[in-house]
C-alpha cells in the first residue's frame, strides 16, 4: 500500500476515525506521504489541496463534514482497494496579482475562485479588461468573481452564476448583487483569458480582494489568469468522479 498521510478538521468525530485508520493502515508526515487521506469538509478539502499543490501528492478525501461535495464516503474498510481503484481529476489553480493603495504587489492561488468585494456601504465601481480590452467600464456592484470549472459549482452558484464542466477549458467571470448594468448576468471565458479588474473611486469606494480564503485590502488592481504549473489531483470512488457531480448539479432542483 502507498505511504498515506491522513489529516482531519478536527472534530471529534474525524479525529476518531482518523486514529482508527492510522491503526489499521499507517500514516507518515505529510511531506514523506505518497497520498494524503483528508477526513472533513470541503473547506478542509481545500486546504489540503493547498498544502499539497506543486507536490504531485493526490488526495482523497471522506467526508466529515456538511455537503462534501468534494469528499467521498467514509469507511474504514479496504482504504487500499479504493485508492488503488480510485479516479484522479486533475484541476488548475487561479493566480492572482494584486496592486494595493500602498504600492504592494501580491499574489496568491485560488483553486475555486478570485473574488472582489466591496468593503464600506457604498458599492463598488469596477472595470473590467480581457486580454488588455475593455469589456466593461463599469461595472456598479457588491463585487464580482472568476471561478474555475471545479469553483463554479461554489460561491459562483450561489451568485447565479453558470456551472463549468470540470474539463471545460473555461472561466466564469460572474458579478455579485450587479446593480449597473442591471441585466449583466457575467461572461463566460476562455481559460486562456487574462482577466483585469481596475477598482474606480478606490479611496471613496474600498474593495477587497480574495483567492479563495487569502485576502488583501485596499486593492487598486487585480490581474487573475489560470496557473497550469500548479495542478493538484482529486481522487474519487469509481461512478462519483468530479465530472460526474458536475454534471448532476445541472440537474437538480
């Protein structure tokens, strides 16, 4: 069996089935592992894809949280044969740069999504470049996002906005509470696309921004592209791959 690295979101009841499967099956440090077993939610899901980008360490998660739409079903049975069986995703990161009221430039990766927020009662003014056009001067809002395939089923759904197959070579760009141009509902965008946010009127109108939970203030501009040198890999059982839940989201109601 592979070296495994098991990590949890400590809850009582993750952290109990976690000493279980180390009984049974081994754990190392995460830097010596060869696959990483994350008992929790998806946000610990996203944490440890994290941790684990640039590493080529595949994980494979079980679910100890709420929807866990990334983990799969727990059980402490045959750990071997269903990560030998199991199906690999493989998912790009956005990278973020970001130019700050105090001349800073910072970046960081986000694997769900980049988001701008306004961050005082009085919305956001934000004009919007692809691949060094203007395709929207401005834009009044509570914020915006770009989502990857794996994020648009995220907090990109929940801002109406559209759902990417996981091997789509797509972005969502995907405003937030849009109050001008009243019916601009987004874009949907090549993974190729350099996608630049301007803030206007930053000093009266202060916004945010984040990469997934990374947040930087006071941003006067942020540039967003998708990192291919960065990928992280998902496992799943065999019939509920990622593309497949993908799919399905398209379908409930």
């Amino acid at each position: 069996m592979s070296k495994i690295c098991v990590l949890t979101n400590q809850t009582p009841a993750a952290e109990d089935a976690a000493s279980r499967l180390r009984a049974r099956y081994g754990s190392v440090d995460l830097t010596d592992a060869e696959i990483v077993v994350a008992l929790g939610g998806d946000g610990l899901m996203l944490e440890t894809l994290h941790r684990v980008i640039g590493t080529d360490k595949p994980v494979y998660g079980m679910n100890f949280g709420s929807v866990g739409f990334l983990m799969n079903a727990f059980s402490e049975d045959a750990l071997d044969e269903r990560l030998m069986a199991s199906q690999r995703t493989q998912i790009y990161p956005l990278s973020m740069t970001v130019s700050d009221a105090s001349g800073q430039h910072r970046t960081a990766l986000a694997i769900n999504e980049v988001s701008l927020f306004r961050a005082s009662y009085q919305a956001a003014k934000l004009q919007i470049i692809v691949d060094g056009e203007v395709r929207l001067d401005e834009l009044i809002c509570d914020g915006a996002l770009l989502s990857t395939p794996a994020g648009s089923t995220a907090y990109n759904l929940s801002a109406h906005g559209p759902i990417l197959p996981i091997e789509a070579p797509l972005l969502a760009l995907t405003p937030i509470s849009p109050f001008r141009p009243r019916r601009w509902r987004g874009a949907i965008l090549s993974n190729r696309a350099v996608v630049t946010f301007k803030v206007q009127e930053a000093g009266k109108r202060p916004v945010s921004a984040v990469a997934d939970k990374v947040e930087f203030q006071n941003v006067l501009e942020v540039k967003v592209t998708e990192d291919r040198s960065h990928g992280v890999t998902l496992l799943f059982d065999p019939g509920t791959s990622l593309e497949e839940r993908v799919l399905s989201e398209q379908f409930r109601y």
